[in-house]
C-alpha cells in the first residue's frame, strides 16, 4: 500500500493587504465584479476570524498532514514558499 503525504497550506493575506486588494476591485473597473459590500462588513471581524482559523489549523495539523501558514501578502513569495514545501 502507497502512503499518502498530505500537505495543506492556509494563504494568510495581511489585514492591511486585503484592504489594499479591495480598494483595488473598485478602482478597476475591470476588476469591479470582484468586489461585494459583505467583504466590507466581514472586516469588522478580522480578529474573531484569525482566532478561529489559528484554532482549526492547531487542531487539524498532524505530522502526516501539516499546515503550512504562508504570507501571502506578495503572490511571487506564496508561490515560492508552497512550492519549497512541496518539493
């Protein structure tokens, strides 16, 4: 039997980044189909969110299957660190 090596990777866009990226889906206008006022409205609560993923990434890592947390603020250094964890 094959054994399976399960990887899981939470992309975690700053606060400030993800503002930054909203802002951007209305000031283009090619990107405004992107943009929902529920995102605004979900901002508010960016600190019970980052507690609940922090809670389910610890109670879901194990060593056959790890999380790897990656800032992903900058999509070429994302990209760069999920494939070092891969390879």
């Amino acid at each position: 039997q094959e054994g399976y090596l399960v990887r899981k990777f939470f992309l975690h866009v700053s606060k400030e980044e993800q503002r930054k990226r909203l802002l951007a889906r209305l000031e283009d206008p090619a990107k405004n189909w992107k943009f929902s006022l529920r995102d605004v409205e979900e901002r508010r609560h960016w600190g019970d969110y980052m507690r609940a993923y922090e809670q389910a990434i610890r109670a879901t890592a194990t060593e056959h299957a790890p999380w790897y947390v990656v800032p992903a603020d900058k999509k070429w250094y994302t990209r760069l660190v999920v494939a070092a964890a891969i390879v």
